[in-house]
C-alpha cells in the first residue's frame, strides 16, 4: 500500500473518537543531543587520533613498530540496535493512515472550498510534513490556481493569505512576482507599520521572504522589516506562548534551512495548541510517527554496518535524511551511506 512507502512510530495508537488524544511520540532522545541541536551535521569536525606502536618483523625475529590508527570511541554507541520496530506497528500505522487519506483528499479537493482556501490548506499540509500523500492533487489544484492569478490577489489586503500563496506558487515552481506585496507598502515606500499587529501575517512574510531570487529588494525589505519586529514580538506577555515559541523557533532557523521532519515535528505542536482540525492533526501525527519507526529501522541498520566496516556512522544518516526524508527514499539513504 502506499503508506507503506511513506510512513513513522507509535506502540499504541489511541482512539481520538474515545477523545484521547494521539500521542505526538518521538525518539529524539536516544541520539546525542548536543548533536542534534544545530539540526545539522554538515560540518564535520577533524577527529584525533591516537597512535600506537604495534608488529613484528618474523624475518628478523626482532620486533619492529609502525604507526596504527585509532579513532576515538563512537559518540552514537548501538544502544538503537535495542529499539522495538515491530512490523504490527507499520501495519497499525499504515492502516490507519490508508483509513484517513480519503477524508484528507476529500477535504482538499471539495466544491465547497475556493482556490484560496485550497492553497491555504495545501501550505498546511507542507507545514505538517503530509503534503507527499496529494502531490498529484496539488499540482492539479495549482495549475487551476495560476491561470487566475489575478483574481486571486485582486483586492487582497491580508498579509498572511498573500504570503501563503506566494509562498506555495514558488514551492511548486509557479512564477510569481514578488510585487503582490507592494500593496503592503505606505508612500514612503516602506512597509505599514500596522502589519505589526498581524503577528501571524509577519511570521508568514518572514518565511516567505526566504524564497527570493536576487534582485527582488522587496523581499529583501520584508526579511529586514519582519525580522527586527518579530523579535520584539516574542518577547511580549501579551504573545501567546505557543506563538512566541513558534517565533523564536522561525528566527533562531527558518523552516526552509530546517530538515523537513524537524519542522514538522516543531509546526504539530504550533498547530495543536491553535484552532485546529482534529483529523487533519491526527493524519500528521501517524505520517510522523510512521516515518520515525521507518528512520529508527535503517538507523539499525547501519549500526549493524558499523560493526563490520568499521566507516558507517549515524551521523552521516543525518545528513542523508536532510536531503531525502521522505520513508519511500529509504533505499537511496541506505546507498549513499554505504
């Protein structure tokens, strides 16, 4: 089935129509954590290495050395080799993953909803790391979107809106001027000062603004303008903490520099805490949990790879999975580890 291409990780998966909620389950913490905090391993540092004096000459019958090398001690040990991934927890997820896809395709692509709606929801989706389930549907949807693209902006005042769909045009490839923003602006060709007060609205700009090409100055504008305010945002009693905290999280890396699973995993717990869709945050919490049991399996795998080549570490997992961390590339991780 389809979901078993792209899933992740939970032993018991509660009934939300019981009004549990589902667990949001992450193993996170069986990695080293100080190397998981800049979300990135493309740095690696120089090891040093301890030289020893070993061998012998037999013909000579006197014993000689040579220089061996040592590495230091693995950081990531294979305490992961002791992690559950049964293949009843990929049937109980994939089941239920199959079992809310129709209603998730249902609610993207309904008569009832307008274009803008649909981009909206699409852009939930990315957010929420389920967007690879539709990817047909949403192309269908964008293409529709595009060919009425000044209908869509015609009279739109909202900042957040205009931002979401700029945002997911470019993602999908779609040329859009970045000039849909220049009705933000005053006459002194500076961007209003009451958008301050549309904290939603300037945390999409702030995103947004990291998709220009050169030479788009207003989006360079944007970037400087919502950078300086949402710091002074985060910090204020009367900013939700659920907000501030999604704020902070924007600022110290946007979502697009982030590994698409860590920004997730960050925008579920953001989406939970604000007026949301039961079964939309459902659907996003099995797709994570999915894949976390799909990453923890080939993460066991490569520790057993370590013991006999001796090169194999989970580290460069990490670096693989950045580039390619959807279950169904799972193949391709393996290979560019080995």
């Amino acid at each position: 089935m389809e979901a078993a291409r792209m899933g992740f990780r939970a032993k018991t998966l509660p009934h939300l129509g019981n009004g549990t909620r589902l667990p949001l389950k992450t193993k996170l913490s069986l990695f080293p954590m100080h190397l998981l905090q800049n979300h990135t391993t493309l740095s690696r540092r120089s090891t040093k290495l301890n030289l020893c004096v070993k061998g012998c000459s037999k013909t000579s019958g006197v014993e000689s050395s040579r220089p061996l090398p040592h590495s230091a001690p693995d950081l990531w040990g294979d305490h992961i080799l002791s992690v559950p991934t049964e293949n009843s927890e990929f049937d109980t997820l994939e089941t239920e993953i199959e079992s809310i896809k129709p209603k998730m395709r249902n609610m993207l692509m309904s008569s009832h909803k307008t274009d803008k709606e649909r981009i909206c929801l699409i852009h939930l989706l990315i957010c929420l790391g389920t967007f690879h389930y539709f990817e047909k549907e949403i192309e269908e949807i964008l293409e529709q979107a595009f060919r009425k693209l000044d209908m869509l902006f015609t009279d739109e005042d909202d900042l957040e809106t205009t931002a979401i769909m700029f945002e997911v045009f470019r993602l999908y490839g779609h040329k859009i001027s970045c000039d849909v923003f220049d009705r933000f602006k005053g006459v002194d060709a500076k961007f209003k000062e009451h958008l301050v007060s549309d904290v939603r609205g300037m945390l999409q700009l702030y995103e947004a603004a990291h998709l220009a090409t050169p030479f788009e100055t207003i989006l360079d504008e944007a970037l400087s303008f919502t950078r300086y305010h949402l710091e002074s945002l985060a910090g204020q009693q009367a900013t939700a903490p659920h907000i501030s905290r999604h704020i902070l999280n924007a600022l110290y890396k946007p979502r697009f520099l982030k590994m698409e699973i860590i920004a997730a995993r960050e925008y579920i717990h953001f989406y939970q805490k604000e007026g949301h869709d039961e079964t939309l945050l459902k659907f996003a919490k099995l797709n994570f949990n999915f894949c976390q049991l799909h990453y923890v399996r080939e993460l066991k795998t490569l520790t057993k790879y370590v013991g006999l080549l001796l090169f194999i570490f989970p580290g460069e997992f990490l670096i693989c999975t950045s580039f390619s961390t959807l279950p169904k590339l799972m193949r391709f991780r393996l290979k560019t580890e080995r």
